[in-house]
C-alpha cells in the first residue's frame, strides 16, 4: 500500500507521535510505503511531498510542531481543488491519504472523501471540540501549560493584591478554561458556551477580597463574551480570510473592567500560543500513537471517510461526516462542578 500523511491547521503537540507512528505500523508491519505532504492540504494541492522512512521520523515522538508543516486553507480554494487532488492521487499511486486536523481540517478531509478521495482522518486539537472523540491529543499538554501557568501567577499575585485574568485558548468552547481552571483552583472560570454577565463576575471577584483573600484568579477561554444586553462593551474584531473570528482581546478588556469596578491592581495575562508549542505530554504520545496505529489499520481494512476516535478506552473508527456536524461545547453540569472551586 502507498499512504500519504499530512498535517493541517493550528499545529498541536502530539502531531509528530501520529506521523511517526503512522510510518512505524505502515513500513515496519505491513511493507508499505508513506510519504508525507508538506504544509497541509497546500502539499497534496500542489504535489509537494517528501519520503516518509524510519530514518526520517526517528527521534520526533517528543518533538512539538509538525516535522511536515502546516498551514490552513480557504474551503472555497480546496472545494475548487478536489479534481486536482483526485490526479495527484491517482499519479502518486496513493491508496490512501491521512490528514490529520482539526474541526476545519476533517470538514475539508469529507469534503475530499465525499470527492471519491480514500481518506482516513485523525482528529487533533488543543481545544477537545471535536465531538466524536472523548479527547483530541494536544489537549493534556495544554491544561497541563496553563496549570503551571495559573500557579505561578497566584504567588505573584497574592504578593501584589492583585486579579490576574488569565486568558487561555478556546475559540468556541471553554474545555481548556474549565480543566485548568478547575485544576489550579481559579477563583472564576469564563467560558464561550456561557456568555457572562460582568455585574456577576464582578461580584464573585468582590466578594472574595471581602472576605479578606489578597488575590484573585480569573481564567477566561478566549472566545468567551458578555451575555447580551451587559453593561460591558466588547469590540468585534471581525473574520479573517479563512472564515475565522478574529478576537479583539477578551482577557485585556475583563482586566481593564474588574480594576474598574473594583478598585483593585488587575493584570491581563494572555497565553496564546506557548499552550500549542513544546514537548507533548506522556497522555498525548500515547493517544497520537494509538491514533496512527488505527489509521493505518483502517486504511486497510478500506475504511474510508472515516477519522479515529476514543470512546472511553477503546479506539474506533467514526464516519467524517458525523464527527464534523456539531461541535464538543462545555455541558453545563461540567460548568456546575467547577463552581465548588470558587
Ligand atoms: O484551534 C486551535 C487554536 O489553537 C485555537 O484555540 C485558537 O483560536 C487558534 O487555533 C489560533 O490559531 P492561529 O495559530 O492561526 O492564530
């Protein structure tokens, strides 16, 4: 079998695990070849691949990033690029293609599917939105980056008497919020799925240097927002050319508003991409590997239009066009439980 792998969308730790492991089942178990596209969807567009052997993934199983590259892509672009993928795969001899990407890089990976493509996907990105899968690898060591952070900004900021507003990645949904929030102890917890009314928020900070405390710790996801009709004014930072919300900065405006409000020192602390960047941690090896394992099986079995998922312990194989319909969003008992922090 020929099999071409590619990495697609924000980078995640943990993408080099798949890669490697993808090559470890493919060449060492099964005799085949792979070969790997470079930046994406662009790669296999425009034909620009490189040999996948042991030699070359030797050494990246620890390794950040994506020894491939990546980059996103316009849809209207890739839909026009369905016919030309379709001749790059018949002219590589491919029989099989692994894109491994987030939410707008497994609706590409249907769109290619549904175009006749054998596509097998895997799911990764820090945020865990992707429905089908309990977990997405990359999000372990992005709790695991804002936790260390969130603690470390408590020292200083019982030193100063100050409200730290932690602002963390989570462009539609709030998991990384919740889960570093919940393991640091943070004193409020802002997420997307549950727009926030300031006067609450305000109250709940207030209260706490009422009761004598010297700081306070606020972890907003950076796709959060005041709930309508809210006394706090945002700016809208409109879409950038892939379709995406461009936000204009919630964690610098809450800080600006609860020292406002509340006669206390506020600092924004925005932590963007240090969460997506480094050495994944030992869960997100071991769920990246078992997800190229499965790939790669699955491409044999010819199971395509297919990504694997984690179900609990086990790892399945779910349709792309189901996995790619709704998005994973913070239940509310999940955002019950995090109460009791408070
Ligand atoms: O989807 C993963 C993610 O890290 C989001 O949390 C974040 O909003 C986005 O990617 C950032 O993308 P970029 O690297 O293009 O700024």
């Amino acid at each position: 079998m020929r099999i071409g792998v590619l990495t697609s969308g924000g980078d995640c730790p943990g993408l080099n695990a798949v890669i490697r492991s993808v090559v470890h089942r493919a060449v060492v178990d099964h005799g085949d070849e792979v070969i790997g596209f470079h930046d994406g969807w662009r790669g296999l567009l425009e034909c620009d691949y490189r040999k996948l052997d042991l030699d070359a993934v030797g050494g990246i199983l620890a390794r950040g990033g994506t020894i491939l590259g990546s980059s996103r892509v316009q849809p209207a672009h890739l839909r026009d690029g369905v016919e030309r993928a379709r001749g790059h795969v018949a002219d590589l001899g491919l029989d099989a293609i692994i894109p491994i990407g987030g939410e707008g890089t497994l609706k590409a990976a249907n769109l290619l599917a549904q175009g006749g493509l054998p596509i097998v996907g895997v799911p990764k990105t820090i945020d865990n939105d992707i429905a089908s899968t309990d977990v997405t690898f990359g999000f372990d060591t992005a709790v695991g980056v804002a936790t260390e952070a969130l603690d470390r900004l408590k020292t200083t900021a019982e030193s100063h008497q100050r409200v730290m507003v932690v602002e963390v990645m989570g462009r539609h949904t709030g998991w990384i919020a919740l889960h570093s929030g919940m393991a640091a102890g943070a004193h409020a917890i802002v997420v997307p799925e549950r727009p926030f009314d300031i006067e609450e928020l305000t109250a709940i900070v207030g209260e706490r240097f009422s009761a004598g405390k010297r700081f306070a710790i606020v972890v907003v996801a950076e796709g959060a927002k005041p709930a309508p009709g809210s006394s706090m004014a945002v700016e809208e930072g409109g879409t950038d050319m892939y379709g995406h919300e461009r936000f204009a900065g919630i964690g610098n405006r809450l800080a600006v508003e609860l020292e406002a409000r509340l006669g206390k020192e506020a600092r924004p602390v925005i932590l963007g991409h240090v969460q997506r960047g480094g050495t994944p941690t030992a869960y997100d090896r071991v769920l990246a590997t078992r997800f190229g394992w499965h790939a790669v099986e699955a491409a044999h079995r010819g199971q395509f239009g297919m990504l694997t998922a984690l179900r609990g312990t086990d790892i399945v194989m779910v349709p792309l066009a189901e996995a790619t319909s709704t998005l994973k969003t913070v239940p509310a008992d999940r955002y019950e439980e995090a109460q009791n922090v408070l």
